[in-house]
C-alpha cells in the first residue's frame, strides 16, 4: 500500500479553523488548539440559541398580546379563548404585530373575542 502524506490538507484545516475564529478573545485566534475548542463551544451554542430564538420571540409576543388586550379590560387567556370560539385563526406573530401598529383592528378582534366568550 502506498504511503500518503497529509501536510497540504492537514494545513490546510487548520488554516480553515484558525479563519474561523478570526475575532476570538486570546490564544483563542491564534493557537489552533484555543481555536478549535472555542469553535467546538461556539457551534453547540449557536446550535442552542437557535433553538431558544424561538422561544423568546413566542414570549414576546404572547406579552404584546396580553398588554394589548388587558388595555382592552381582557386578560391574554380570555382573549385567545375567545379568537378560538369566534374562529379566528391568527397565530401570535401576526396578532401581536396587530397589537403593536394597528390599535385600532386589535380592538375590533378584542370586541369580536368577547362576543364570542359571552355567547
């Protein structure tokens, strides 16, 4: 079997990675084996925070929408509720950036999700 020799592609990894954590704080730029542990920790964290992304944009929302509709005399509770028996199917995306730059069409959703509640 041949032999294979590995400098030209062993160089050329570790270039990729030191590229990579251009910017890091230290030996962390600098010394490849810094490097690739703080990438290793940088991708698992982007890797969470992806996920966690969502879930604080879900939060924010839910909170425009509650602020809205306790301006309204509702509670966030009473007002999905009541979108769900009026059949109104907005997800909270939408209805929140409703909350925020149309007051206007929020109240009549607020007005139509209380008929619903009370019927």
């Amino acid at each position: 079997m041949s032999r294979v020799k590995r400098s030209v592609h062993a160089r050329k990894k570790r270039r990729a990675t030191l590229e990579r954590a251009k910017g890091y704080r230290g030996e962390a730029h600098s010394s490849y084996r810094r490097a690739k542990e703080a990438l290793l920790k940088a991708d698992s964290y982007a890797y969470r925070d992806r996920r966690n992304r969502k879930r604080d944009f879900r939060r924010l929302w839910i909170t425009r929408i509650n602020a809205a509709a306790r301006r309204e005399g509702m509670t966030y509770g009473q007002f999905m509720h009541g979108l769900r028996l009026a059949e109104i199917e907005l997800d909270r995306k939408i209805l929140a950036d409703i909350a925020v730059r149309d007051p206007e069409t929020f109240r009549r959703f607020a007005e139509r999700a209380r008929e619903a509640a009370a019927a």
